[in-house]
C-alpha cells in the first residue's frame, strides 16, 4: 500500500511540473507576442523623394496606407505627403524625404537639421521617439550628420541603423586604395560624441562581379564608418551578383536584400 502511495506522489509531482512547465512557457509565449514593434524610418539616397522607396515597400509587402510620408523643405517645414488613417502608436513605417536632397557637405549639413526638424514634428504630433532607421545612400549619412552636427536638448533614440549602400566617405574618394578623407569625413570625425554608444550598424553592400563595389560605393568607403560608430556594433552583410543585383540603385529593389532589412528592424 505504501508503495502505491509513493507512485502515486510521485506521479501527482510529475504532473503537477509538467503543468507549471506549461504555463510558465504560455506566459512568456504571451508576453513575447505582446512586444511592442517600434516605428521604422525610411530615408532615401540623393535626389530621393517620398516615393523613392514605394518598389522596396511594394517587395517588403507593406501598404501604401500604412506609410506616413513627410518631406522637409529648405526651411524647414514639414509636410505630410501622405497621411495615415492609423492611431499614432500603430504607426510603423515612415518614410523622410528632403526638397533640398543634395550630396555636397552643405547639403549633408542642412539635411541633418531638417531630420532635426522631422523628429520634432514626429515626437510633437505622434509620440513617435524610439525608432529603427533604413536608409540607402546618403539617407544614412544625412543621419550621421545629424548624429555629429546637430546639438538638440534630446538625441531622437535611434536603435537600428540598417545602412543599404552608405559611403561615409564621399564616393569620389571611395577607391580601394585611396586613403585620402572627404570633407565629410573630416567633419563628422571631430564631432562623434553624439554618436549613440549603443546603436547598432548594419551595413549592407553590394559586391558587383567581385569588384568590391557596387558601380557607386566601394567597400572601402563602407569600411569607414568603423571611424565613427563604435567598431564592436558594425555588421557587415554582402550581396554578390552582377549589377542588376547588387548595383547601387538595384541592392534597394533586391528581394533578398529587403527580407534581410526588414527581418532585422522587425525583430
């Protein structure tokens, strides 16, 4: 009799773990389901426009209803091309194009004031101040000079940075063995103390006919983003291919390339 008792003890303990075993993984598997996904931004590259991106969107699978479009002007103003009809908190993608989308130093100096100006508009109107950022070309450097020229009271708390294409260093002084520093460069180089220490770099980069490059942007000019972000948060990611596939303006339209962004800013 006792022995049946100890069997059936030990039975109850087994059960009775093996329940607390089950719901201890239903309220994580509900508590992780129920984490928030913070807003992506979307900057395109020189000339860029808010419409610049809609063939990435269109591949990515996102909605057009469900991108917010603004634009800055030259002085600063800010207006919503496209409006959504989305809660402020349900707002996941927003995409920031610039009237004055330039590639000289003076243009990448005034496009951080205007991202200034858009995530003042975000935060004002939607409560929008912890994102992920996507951008190609210069969208990623105009964001680092945001980050290296503009003093403002609170940084925009950036913790993504997935940077399809980005020279760091101006392209015509992107070769493999030129070691020569743009004005960019230079600039951005004296001011890193706004860099976040946290963020992390994602730099994607296209690697035409084993060339190195992308037609635009080499590796090297890649490569020098390791002088301003902090070196153990840079990840480098290649696509290999002919130019229709990983060209400069091609890596933005690239199915592989888009799966990779959006599953990082998605995690």
């Amino acid at each position: 009799m006792k022995k049946i008792d100890k069997k059936n003890s030990l039975s109850i303990i087994i059960i009775v773990l093996i329940v607390g075993v089950l719901v201890y993984g239903i309220k994580m598997s509900s508590k992780s389901s129920l984490k928030k996904e913070i807003p992506t931004i979307y900057v395109p590259g020189t000339s860029g426009t808010v419409g610049s991106l809609d063939g990435y969107f269109e591949i990515a699978k996102i909605k057009q209803e469900d991108i917010l479009k603004i634009n800055i002007d030259e002085k600063n103003n800010v207006t919503e091309l496209q409006k959504v009809k989305l809660k402020p908190s349900d707002i996941k993608n927003i995409v920031i194009a610039f009237s004055d989308a330039g590639e000289d130093i003076d243009s990448m100096v005034r496009q951080s004031s205007y991202l200034q100006s858009a995530f003042e508009y975000l935060e004002n109107k939607y409560n929008i101040s912890n994102v992920n950022f996507i951008g190609h070309s210069n969208g990623t450097v105009a964001l680092t000079s945001y980050f290296t020229q503009v003093k403002p009271v609170k940084y925009f708390n950036i913790n993504k940075i997935v940077a399809i294409a980005a020279p760091y260093n101006n392209v015509s002084y992107a070769n493999a063995d030129d070691t020569k520093e743009s004005d960019y460069l230079k600039a951005w180089k004296k001011n890193t103390n706004g860099i976040p220490r946290n963020v992390q770099l994602y730099n994607i980069y296209g690697n035409v006919n084993g060339e190195n490059n992308d037609t635009i942007v080499t590796l090297a000019t890649i490569k020098e983003s390791e002088q301003l972000y902090p070196r153990n948060n840079i990840h480098y990611k290649e696509f290999k291919g002919n130019k229709s596939e990983a060209g400069h303006v091609e890596l933005l339209f690239n199915k592989k390339v888009v799966k990779y962004a959006e599953s990082l800013v998605r995690e």
